[in-house]
C-alpha cells in the first residue's frame, strides 16, 4: 500500500499494516527529520524491520539529501532475513512504479562466509581464512604474482576484479548474502571483496554490530561512511554487551607461549632479512619516524590486523625511537610477554587499574606506557615489511599486542583482573588476564558522534530510559509501542510451583535440587503432552542445562518426552546445532512434533525464530541471571553503580529479563500466529521482576496468571490451545490490522487532535498575550486571568498549609 | 474335451433333495427335476462357474457344490449324485469337464464381478493368469483329490474356509482371498450400521456378498492401510529400554526393562528378540560388525553376554550415572574392547558435518561473521563444559535424526545436504507476515453465456449505472430532501391504525345515555370483530406449530425395525442400482462389464419394485399394531420417493433400449 506521513509517501509492501508498524513509522519519521537518535520498542513479530525499511527507504528516495542507510542486527540468519526483507520491498517498489534507478543494497559478512575460492573456503575458522585469503590477494602477494605470474599463487576471483570498474563491481540491486555468492560464482568474482569495495557507493549497507562498534574492524570497513547515514541498531537490546566486548581482551597462559613462539620466528626473520634484504628494514624505520599513519594508510587487505583502539584514540605521531628498529621491538615484545607470564603465576586473584598495572610493568621490565601504545601498530607495521605469510599463527601475538597497546591507551572504565582459577573450586590453575572495559559508552561514543541520526530498536529494550543511560546518548523520541490484538493471540504464564507444590526456581542454591529439577521436567512432560508441533525450552545457562538434561534423562523423564515429540538439543558445536535445528523444524512441519531445548543468551535464542508451527510453546526454565560470582560483572556493577546510579539488583534483572524476553518473544511472528509462554520460576511472580519485561508482554500478565501451579497451568493451556485453534476471521481490520482507509482515519483524527491542541494552546496564549496587552491598555474586563489577581489568590494560602506540603511523607 | 463340445452328457443328481438330472453341455450346466414342476430348472453358463467344492471321499454323500461369479445363485448350487452305482464316477465327469472353466473363470482377469481384487493385486497372477490357470488344471488333474477341495470363496461359509489340503486356486489367490475376507469382516466389525445392513441383505441372501461390497471398496482400501500400517520403531533411547536398574525401582525409573526378567536374586536374564537385536545393530554398527566377525567362532549367546557385560556397552549405554558395576571391574575383553573408543565429548562432533545449511539457520555464519571474540565468557556459559553430558545431547540429537528419518527411509539422503543457494522465495516465505496480505481475490468462475458481450453491450446502454439509473443529480437530491422531510415530519396517527372504544351508547348533551347505538361503536365493534378473529387465526398457527415440534409417541421397537430395515435395504438396492446405470470411472468400453452392469441393474430395479409392497405391509402392521399408518407413511415418503425416481428412470430406460 501507499500512504503519506505528513510529506512522505511510504511504499508499504504489504495491503495492511498493524497500528503500532504506523506508530512506529511516524516515530522514527519525526527522528529522522529532527535528525537526532531514537529508542523504540516494537513486539517481536509485528513487522519491526519492514516498517523500518521501507519507511527509511521511502525517506531516502523521497528527499534529494540522499542520505545512506546503515543497517546493523546481530546475527546472519537475521542480516540475510533483513537482505531480504529489503529485496522485497524494492521489487515492491519497482512494481507500484517507485523509480529507484541504481539503487544497490548489500550485506556484509566476514571472508568465511562469502569465500569461494576452491581451498581457502573450505576452512571451517574464519581467522585461518582471513589468513589464508591474505596470502593470495595482499599487496605485495599481488605485485609478486602480477609481475612474474606463476610464483605466487593469486586467487583468480580476487583477480577478476580488476576488469571491473570501480564502484560498480555489480549491477544495482539488492543482493543477499547467497545472492552475492551466486553472483561471484556466477562471473568468477570475489565476493567479499566486491562488498568491501561497494561499500562506499551503496545506498544501504547491512552487517552486524562490529563493523560498526568494534574498532577492530569498523576503522577499515566503515570508516569512508558518510556521516549524513542514518544507522539503525536492530534487536540492539544485547549492544551495550556488544560495546563491551569490542574493548575488551582475555589472554590465557596458551596464549602467552604461542605469543612467545611467534616472537622468536619474526626475530629470525629479521635476522634473515637482515642479510638478504636489508634495505627494506631501513625503509620501515625511515617510514616509522613519519609516524605511523602513513604507515600503516589504510589497506583493506589487512583488515586482520588493525588497531584495537578507537580512531580518535590513536596516535598520529612518531613511533618512540626505541621500537623503531625491528630487532628492538622484538626485543620489546619478548619483555612484555615474559612480564604477563610471570604475572599469571600469581595464584589469587589480582583487581587493578590500567595505571596501577602499567606503573608495575615500568617498575620491572622499564617498559613505558609511550612505545606500548604503539605495540599493535608496530607489530603491523613490521608484519608488513617482512611480508610474512599465515599469520593466524601468530593470532596470539597480535592479541598480546592489542593488550599492551589498550592497556596503554585508556584509563577510565577499564579494568584488569587475573583470574588464577576458573572457578571457585578448581585446583588446577588455568589463569587468564582479562583487561575489561566496564563502559559502553566508549565504544558506541564516536557512532553517535559521527552520525546525525542513530535508531536503537528492539523487542525488548524495557525500561526504555536504562540504554540512553548506560550508553550516554540524548536520544529525541523514546517510545515502546502495545501489541495491539483482536484476540490474545498468546499467553504468557508464570509457573511458580509443581503440581506436588514444592517451587520451582532456577536460584543457584536449590536448582540441583531433585525436586526441583523433577518439577521442570514435568512442566516439559506436559507441555510435550498438550502443544501441538514444535516447544521451544530455554535455561539460564549452558552448565545448567546439560546437567539437567543427564539428570531428566536419569529420571526417565526424557523417555517421557519421547513418547510425544522429538528431542533436540543445542550443542556446543554450531553447525552441529544448525543441523539439529533443521531436523527439529522438518519434525515440526510433518506433524512428529519436538522439543527444542536451548539456552538463554545461547547461540539459539539469538536470531532464530520459531514462529508458528516451530514453536507452539516456548519455556523459560528459570530467571536467565547472569553468572553473579563473576568478578567481571562484579566489577561492571560497580561501575554502574558509580557512574550511573544504577543498583546492581535493578541492572542484573533488567539483563536477565530482557534476555527472557527475547527468548519468549521468537514465537511470534505476525497477529495470527500464537503460542504459549511458560515463566517457570517462582521469582517470575514477582512484581519487581515482572515490571521489567517490556510493557506489551507485561500487559498480557493477569494477576490469575501469575502463579500457577504445574497442572493448572497445563489446564489452562489446554484451554488456550482449544480457544485459540477456533476458526477466526483474521481478516478484519481496525483493531490490529489497518487498511489504508485506517490510517487515512487516524490522520485526519491526529490532525484534528494537534488542531484542536493548536487552537487551545493559542486561545490560552492568546489570552496571557491579550492580559498583557489589556494590562498595558489599563483595560482589564477578564479580572479571573489577571495573574497578580491569581498569584494574590496565593497569598492568602496559610503558612502552616505550605509548610505541610514540604514536609516528606515519612514525617 | 472338444469332442464332447456337440455331445450332452447327463447323470443323475438331486438337487435340493428333488431327485432330477444334470446335463453338461460345452456352454451350460443345466439340472432338470424328474417329477416336471417340483422344483425349479437350474440353468448356469460354464462361463459362469468359479469354484466347485466336493465332499470328501468316503463320505456319505457324494456330492458336488458349484460356484458361480457374483455368487449368483447365493451359495452355488448343490448337487448330490444319486445313481448309487455310478455316483463317483460320474462326479468325476462332470468335474473333468467344469475343471477348465473353473480354472479359467476363477483367475480374476476382468475386474468384473470382483473389483475388489485390483486392491490387492498380487502382480503373480495378474501377469501371468493363463499360466496360473493351466497350473491350476494341471494340480487337481494331477491330484485327483477333489474331494478335499475347499471352500473359501463364501465368507458366509467360514467353516469351511480352513479345510487343509489342495485347492484348484492358486495359492497367491487363496491368500488374497483370505485377506479379503479378513478385511471384510473388520470393516464390519467396525461399523455396526454395515454389519448390520450385511446381516439383512446378504446373509438374508437379497444380494450377494460381492454386490454389497461392490462400490465399497473404499473401506476396505482404508482398513487395508490401517491394517498394513506398521508400528514404528519405539522412540526411546535403544538402552532406556532394558535399563538393567529398572526391574529394581520398580516404575520409577526411566527404563521398561523391555526383554528382562531378573529372579529375585539370580542372574539378570536379557531376552533378546530378532527386533531388539536388528535395533542394537542399527543403534551402534560396531556391535554388527563385531557380530559379522565373530559369531560363527563364539555362540550367539557368548556373544551377547559378553557384550552386556563390557566396557563397550557401559559406553553404549547413554546415562552418564555409573551403573553397579564399576568400569573398572568390568572384565576385559578382547573383543569388545577393541571397538572402544573416546567418547564423543569434543566441542566439535567426531561426525563430519555438512558445510552449509540454509542461511537462516546458519549459526556457524554468525561465529565467525566478524573476527572471533577475544574474551572469554564465564564458566556457566561456556558450552560443552559438562563433557560428559556431551556425548548424550549428541546422541539424543542422533537419535532424533533417525527417528525422524524412520519413516522416511527411502529418502534421498543428499536431498537434505541440498545446496544452500536455494530460491529467494523460500527466505521471503521466511520473513512472510502472512496477515498483512489483503484477503484473497475471489476466485470466481465465469459464466459461459452465449453472446456474453452482446449482454455486456446491452447493459451499458441501459444506464451509465449510480443508484437510480437515468436521473440527474438535481433529482436525486430533490428525492433525498423529499424522503427527509417526510420522516422528519412523521407523526404516528394511532387513531387511524385502532380506533378507541366510543361506549355503546351516544351520550346525550345533557349527559344521560341515549337509546340509539353509537355510530362510532359500530366501527369499534367491527374492528374488535377483525381483531379476535385474527387472533384466533394466529393462535391457531401457532398451536399448529407447536403441534409439529410437539414430542410424539416413540414408534414402537418392532415397527421401527422393520422400517428401518426397509429402509436399509431400499439403500441398498438404490445404490447397487445406481452404481450399475451411472457409468463406471474405469474401463467404460468393457462389453463384459457392460452386460453383468446390465443385469445388475435389471435385478436391482426387480428387487425395488418390491419395496412399494414392502412399505405397504409395514404400514398394515402399525395398522394392526394401532399406530398411526400416517406417520409411518411419511416416515417412508423419502425412502418410496427415491425407490419410485430409480423406478420410472429404469423404465425409461428399458424402454430405450
């Protein structure tokens, strides 16, 4: 359908449209005009990325400032959903007549996911790929081969590229992740390098959240942006993690020796060139001196191995003397690594700040905090020069690196913890130095710097005031949209105890409880019994679940199970669990049924989506906390609590409950789907908890449903299911579903409002301004609006009365 | 015998107890009764005969029954051979000479008279049917023990169906046959109406039992498929299932102890059935393949005990708990041992996997779709810490796998490793709001009119359309006020719609009652009049409508019965009726078919002629019985109505022809 917003015609492709998509448009339509950030909270499943794309595409085609769209989600199956998402609506447009001539979308993903080459895709790690793809398509691997043809084997499809013409590598249109392979395949280009290579001439651009936030890789990806781009974080509830992460870095004892290793085969390269080549050291060092930007310009061969620091964080200026020259910055390096080494011997756990940390390293091994800073840099610099190959192997020390030179860089909000043990009741030390990054702001600051307007959207993003908080932004429109529904189209039940009455909870000190997990499993036996097709069941946490499935299987629970559905488990191995997956969906469309057990924050609950029949019911299995021993996130607290005034109990079930919901909320896609969501945990009852998920699942929490016990919870959902599988006129519009007459409705009754609002607003104006003028004129008719006459009325309020109204209520 | 074709050949046989003679030409088998009217001639066409049966030798009777297709007569014809001297003898003649027909008629070729036979269809005898008939020939010649020939085409006979010995039907027919009947006998047990419906008709011998099942072959396809639908494997865990603990904690725990049994202190004994084996084997192949290689040098059993007291089996068994024996106190041996190997607890599975799954559920994908993390997460969310829980998710997945792929065997294995450049549209089918579509186009069937466009042209001349056609605008409006004004200004005049009661008498101006009848009250009155007589019309409509759905007496049991069956039969006959006329889906040039449809229909529509008489008596016995003759009329109306459109459609027909 077309419609306007005020100005705007929007090309919607579908006939109908749910009131809150249209709220949703409108919102992010004042954003964008007002150009400042947003926060909106739309219901899972109503159609989020649609009304996003199709209204900002709408907006980019429509006004001449062409601005670019950068579109960020999670996951690949959901930037490959939005790809396509995105190709609908232009060929929706292309048919209601929309003339969008060249306009190019693309998504991109990393070489592992695009490579075609015939060896290198075969790779199953993607950092060996990027290794191995470097090899065969850097600079002075192309020069070598280009030259003297033969001596270096080149990758064709990165080759073919060349008889390309730049920025228009591939004809307009929107391409998929598999569209562009096929393309590549197709011509016998690379298709990795034709999104890198596109990205500056594309209309949109969809990847994840990295290429964005983690400086890592947005310095190279992202960084010829315009900033006249209008980003959009999509499911963007997990970003502030996603912030966190991209500054952060663990090393490990592992680590630290292969690090080591590496330092000594770069030396005998050095060496080795030393003697065949020297002049090629002495150019480095003359480069170096220049500083190390132009040093290092921008390559995107070598995205692999760039600064871990933000950009305006790094150093334009020249290398310290003492690590210009290769044999010292080895030199250097190897100090480093055996200081960390020594450190992780240490068997308590050590809390430090960057300073503290740098002022002991300086005391022992006379290393300052100047040359560390330039540590990754250097490294890349001098990986360069030597042309070294199959640097995956030397992973480890560029992350040393990138340790020293973060530890260096940045002061406040960052955090260094040596863990000498996993967990409490290890004996084996297995330490690992985390330098952690404690605000998110920092990663996000220079996004929200950069670019006019920024939208953070999810399903879940309640309470909508915490991000703006922890990510330090003003945003202009903060808004979370009610699921409208013509009938509950799911329901949500907070099973609080077992049909034998003992409760239920996930809480550390009574999970293993065989009661307990008795409990759990009968809920799953019953739901098995009663939902048709697919369940889907979440735990807290990986460790809870598998040994909770051992201990179901032990109880002969699973075998219960059996009987009804299929049983499939997510897996520590991805692919393991994709197939798992697609087995689980087969059984759930041939009418076997199956259970799904998963794990909250797992790879699972993020960007698959069991809609319809894959998930009739999903199950929350306990309150998805976070590890709360984890001094990680003890540290994070703290900070949180200093800086923002945020409590450490509102923060961590404001987490777990954004991650509930975000599990609950895959079973629904569009108002005609339904499904049942069990909270089965006893602290689910409470309103402090509840209060947290976001207001359209919340709303559909009755008191009645609060606190069930197992069995009349399977009652009751037996009595859904029976409700719900009525035959239903779902084509009525109005409530939840609008033509465009509706909409055309509640224009004109908006319009209407903002008139009357208007007139009001003036009539009152009008008024003061004409006391005013009346004052002025000495001719005061209308005593009642004369504001001395008011505030006079105020005088004659007793003093005794005022002083009541300060007094506090506890008083 | 193509000598004998011109020559009649006659003995003697009683039929029915009514001495008589039986004479056999190449075409017919006729019985003739000695005393002329006792009994009624019997006359078959050779080519009718299906099956005869004998008494067995040495009997009493030397006796000879034919069968004849369709059944008809019900039951075949009986023949007793009387001429004391002779009778065995001449049994054999006539059997000599049916043999070829018999064998002949009784291979199904045409699906005439037994279309229930393409159910089925054995693919031995519908290739080859002259063959299986000239063996047929060739097994009773060759035996000659025809007295042991047995009945198993009637199911009304089941007695006789388990006869042992030979039979001129070959064996693939027998069984096919048998089946039948089995499959007969469950439809019917299953649907009471039917059995019912069979009880009246074909063992009331009204049709036969072909004919009623003629046109159901429907049912009996279904619970054919109900009946060939086998049970799936179980889907539990294989080694859930004899859990050695089970037989000890009673119910509580998760095994059933299939196939165990444990004497209060003994042994376990493990009873290992074909299934459970084929089930080990196809659960864990290393135990086939130890199998293949050592059993012919140990016993089955040594085996078997050996393997469930090995370090392999604890490792096959899924749980992670410990058993009552220790690992470590399992004996070793050496040939289980040397299948053993680390348990599948890696992060990766040992189980190489497909490189590419649809994208949407690619999670690989997201791993490593930007450069790995660099940080560590805690302890409880790192997958596949709990190692040993591992190898039993992989195998609760596995198991999954082939269950779900159980009942699909025959599927292509590599059509599930399809390539993930699969079409757009099964992703838009993905991302697909299914409710935000308008409702769908109606999908309308044009008329085929004649000069459709003719019509269309018309139309348009007629008017250019709008609410009232050929008025302007001005009109309209000057309508529309027209209609307002007059129900805005509506008054209701009650007066004029009842009038109110004047009294009787004109009051007189100085207030006294007059003599003379008011004038007003006479239109009072007649209004009055009007009124109750309209309410004696209404009240007895509405009486009368009350009388219709008023409960009325049950018709007694035995009335009903017999109505019912009427009925029943009436159906019946309709339907066989019908299904003769209407013509057949398959094989509509079949002359054969043509001519048995044919009389079919002419015998259904004998048999409806009867029903009007029927319902005639039925009505005498409420009569009798002092029930209303009126209700049971209307009660047969439907029925009667039916029978007498199948009658006057017939005689048209016949007339035709």
């Amino acid at each position: 359908m077309k419609f306007m917003l005020g100005d705007l015609p929007v090309l919607f492709p579908y006939d109908r449209l749910y009131p809150e998509q249209y709220s949703y448009m409108a919102d992010l339509k004042t954003t964008l005009d007002a150009g400042g950030h947003c926060v909106l909270e739309m219901p899972s499943g109503t159609g989020k990325t649609v009304s996003l794309l199709s209204l900002i595409v709408s907006y980019m085609q429509f006004y001449p400032t062409k601005r670019k769209l950068i579109y960020c989600s999670r996951t690949v199956p959901e930037i490959e959903k939005a790809l396509a998402e995105l190709k609908r609506l232009m060929e929706y447009r292309a048919e209601m007549g929309a003339n969008d001539g060249e306009f190019r979308g693309l998504g991109l993903t990393s070489r592992r996911n695009l490579c075609l080459h015939p060896e290198v895709s075969k790779e199953k790690k993607g950092k060996i790929v990027d290794s191995r793809c470097r090899d065969l398509t850097s600079a002075f691997a192309c020069e070598k081969g280009r030259t003297n043809p033969g001596s270096i084997p080149l990758c064709s499809y990165h080759e073919e590229l060349n008889n390309y013409e730049t920025g228009n590598l591939i004809p307009p249109g929107i391409y998929t992740i598999d569209d562009v392979k096929k393309y590549g395949k197709d011509k016998g280009v690379c298709p990795y390098f034709t999104i890198r290579r596109m990205l500056p001439f594309l209309d949109v651009v969809i990847y994840s959240f990295h290429y964005l936030l983690d400086p890592k890789v947005a310095e190279q990806v992202s960084a010829e942006m315009s900033k006249e781009s209008i980003v959009v974080f999509d499911e963007a509830h997990n970003i502030d993690n996603v912030c966190i992460e991209s500054l952060s870095i663990d090393l490990t004892r592992p680590m630290l020796d292969s690090a080591a290793r590496s330092v000594n085969k770069i030396s005998d390269k050095i060496a080795e060139i030393k003697e065949t080549d020297s002049q090629k050291l002495e150019d480095e060092y003359k480069k170096l001196v220049e500083g190390l930007q132009e040093a290092n310009d921008a390559r995107e061969d070598e995205d692999m191995m760039v600064s871990p620091v933000l950009s305006k964080d790094m150093l334009d200026e020249a290398v310290p003397g003492n690590i210009r020259k290769a044999e010292h910055f080895i030199a250097f390096l190897k100090r480093f690594i055996e200081y960390l080494k020594t450190r992780m011997r240490v068997l308590h756990v050590v809390a430090e700040t960057p300073q503290s940390f740098l002022a002991h390293l300086k005391e022992i091994t006379y290393i300052e905090k100047r040359p560390l800073k330039f540590a990754a840099e250097r490294l890349t610099s001098l990986v360069r020069t030597l042309e070294l190959t199959n640097i995956d192997e030397h992973y480890s020390l560029q992350k040393v690196a990138s340790f020293g030179t973060l530890v260096a860089t940045y002061e406040k909000g960052f955090l260094l913890i040596l863990e000498p043990y996993e967990t409490e009741h290890a004996t084996v030390p297995n330490p690992i130095f985390h330098f952690t990054c404690l605000d998110p702001s920092l990663a996000i600051a220079p996004v929200f710097e950069r670019f006019s307007s920024v939208v953070i959207t999810s399903g879940t993003i309640s309470p909508l005031d915490m991000y703006p908080k922890i990510l330090q932004f003003r945003p202009v429109t903060e808004q979370s949209y009610p699921m409208t529904l013509t009938r509950n189209a799911f329901l949500p039940m907070v099973i609080t105890r077992g049909s034998d009455q003992v409760p239920i909870s996930s809480r550390f000190e009574v999970r293993n409880d065989p009661a307990v997990v008795r409990n759990f499993g009968s809920i799953l036996i019953d739901m098995a019994k009663t939902v048709p097709d697919g369940v889907v069941a979440f735990f807290p946490s990986y460790l809870y679940m598998e040994s909770i499935v051992s201990a179901w299987y032990d109880m002969g629970i699973l075998s219960e199970v059996w009987k009804h559905k299929l049983l499939f488990v997510e897996t520590p191995d991805a692919m393991e669990t994709s197939i798992a997956l697609r087995n689980y969906r087969e059984a759930c469309n041939n009418g076997r049924g199956a259970v799904m057990l998963s794990v909250a924050r797992g790879k699972v609950s993020e960007g698959i989506d069991f809609d319809h029949n894959y998930g009739r019911a999903v199950i929350m299995f306990g309150i998805p906390y976070q590890y709360t021993e984890s001094r990680i996130l003890k540290a994070r607290l703290e900070f949180l609590r200093d800086n923002h005034r945020i409590r450490e109990n509102d923060y961590l079930t404001f987490d777990a409950m954004r991650h509930a919901a975000q599990c609950v909320g895959r079973v629904l896609r569009g108002k005609t789907d339904w499904g049942l969501m069990v909270f089965a945990d006893k602290r689910f009852a409470r309103q402090d908890k509840r209060a947290k998920l976001p207001k359209w699942i919340n709303a559909y929490i009755t008191e009645a449903h609060s606190n069930l016990s197992t069995d009349v919870a399977i009652a009751l959902a037996k009595k859904f299911i029976r409700q719900i599988s009525q035959p239903f006129d779902h084509t009525q519009t109005g409530i939840s579903l609008w033509t465009l007459e509706d909409i055309e409705k509640r224009q004109l009754q908006d319009k209407l409002e903002a008139e009357q609002a208007e007139s009001e607003l003036k009539n009152s104006l009008g008024n003061a301004n004409g006391n005013l003028n009346m004052r002025n004129g000495g001719n005061g008719n209308e005593e009642d609006m004369d504001v001395d006459f008011v505030m006079d009325d105020y005088d004659q309020l007793d003093d005794d009365q005022l002083a009541m109204l300060d007094i506090p209520d506890e008083l | 015998m193509a000598g004998e074709t011109s020559s009649v050949r006659r003995f003697d046989v009683d039929f029915k107890k009514i001495p008589g003679t039986i004479s056999v030409t190449s075409t017919h088998i006729a019985w003739v009764p000695k005393e002329p009217g006792a009994m009624d001639r019997q006359n078959q066409a050779m080519e009718r005969a299906v099956n005869m049966l004998a008494s067995k030798a040495g009997s009493k009777q030397i006796s000879l029954k034919i069968l004849f297709r369709d059944d008809i007569p019900s039951n075949g014809l009986l023949f007793v051979f009387s001429n004391a001297q002779t009778r065995e003898d001449d049994r054999k003649s006539v059997q000599d000479i049916l043999i070829p027909f018999v064998a002949a008629n009784k291979n199904p070729q045409p699906a005439g008279g037994q279309p229930h036979t393409s159910i089925n269809g054995t693919t031995s005898e519908t290739i080859t049917p002259s063959t299986s008939a000239a063996q047929a020939v060739l097994q009773a010649k060759g035996k000659r023990k025809l007295d042991e020939m047995a009945d198993i085409s009637s199911p009304s006979t089941p007695n006789n169906s388990n006869t042992p010995g030979g039979t001129i039907l070959s064996p693939a027919a027998k069984a096919q046959r048998k089946r039948e009947y089995k499959l007969r006998q469950k439809v019917l047990e299953k649907n009471p109406t039917l059995r019912m419906l069979h009880r009246e008709l074909v063992i009331g011998k009204q049709i036969t039992e072909e004919e009623f099942w003629d046109g159901r072959e429907s049912l009996i396809q279904a619970e054919e498929m109900a009946y060939a639908q086998k049970p799936g494997r179980a889907s539990r865990l294989l080694d859930d299932r004899f859990d050695l603990d089970a037989g000890r904690k009673g119910k509580g725990t998760g095994g059933t102890g299939v196939g165990i049994k444990q004497n209060d202190n003994g042994p376990i004994i493990l009873k290992l059935s074909k299934e459970l084996t084929r089930e080990i084997f196809e659960e864990f192949p290393v135990v086939q393949d130890a199998y293949a290689k050592y059993v012919p040098g140990i016993s089955e059993t040594e085996f078997w005990s050996r393997y469930f007291t090995s370090q392999l089996w604890e490792r096959h068994r899924a749980s992670v708990r410990k058993s009552a024996v220790d690992e470590s106190a399992r004996k070793k041996d050496d040939i289980f041992d040397q299948y053993l190997e680390e348990p599948d607890w890696n992060m990766q599975p040992r189980q190489t996997l497909p490189d590419d799954v649809e994208r949407f559920l690619d999670l690989a994908a997201t791993e490593e779709d930007h450069g790995e993390s660099i940080t560590v997460r805690d302890v409880t969310m790192q997958a596949g810490r709990e190692r040993s829980a591992l190898p039993l998710i992989r195998r609760f997945n596995d198991h999954s796998k082939k269950l779900l792929r159980a009942n699909d065997s025959n599927r292509d294995q590599s059509l599930l490793m399809d390539s993930p450049y699969g079409s757009g549209i099964d992703l838009y089918n993905e991302i697909d709001l299914a409710d935000l579509h308008g409702p769908a186009q109606d999908t309308t069937i044009t008329l085929d009119v004649q000069e459709a466009g003719d019509m269309a042209d018309k139309q348009g001349q007629d008017g250019d359309g709008g609410v009232l056609p050929g008025k302007t605008e001005e009109e309209l409006h000057t309508i529309a006020s027209k209609s307002t004004a007059i129900l805005s200004n509506f008054n209701p005049d009650f007066g004029a719609v009842c009038l109110p009661n004047p009294g009787f008498h004109t009051t007189n101006p100085d207030g006294t009652a007059s003599e003379e009848m008011n004038p007003a009250y006479e239109a009072f009155a007649e209004q009055r009049d009007a009124q109750a007589a309209a309410y004696h019309v209404i009240k007895d409509l509405h009486s009368r409508a009350n009388a219709e759905v008023a409960v009325n007496i049950p018709i007694p049991e035995q009335l009903n019965e017999q109505m019912k069956s009427c009925h029943n039969a009436a159906t019946e006959f309709l339907r066989q009726y019908w299904s003769a006329i209407l013509p057949s889906q398959s094989q509509l040039n079949s002359s054969n078919i043509h001519q048995s449809k044919e009389n079919k229909a002419i015998k259904m529509a004998g048999y409806l002629k009867l029903t009007e008489n029927k319902v005639k008596a039925i009505i005498e016995t409420s009569v009798i019985m002092g029930f209303d003759p009126e209700r049971v009329k209307k009660a047969m109306a439907p029925t009667v109505g039916a029978v007498q459109i199948a009658l006057a459609r017939e005689a048209k027909r016949t007339k035709k022809v």
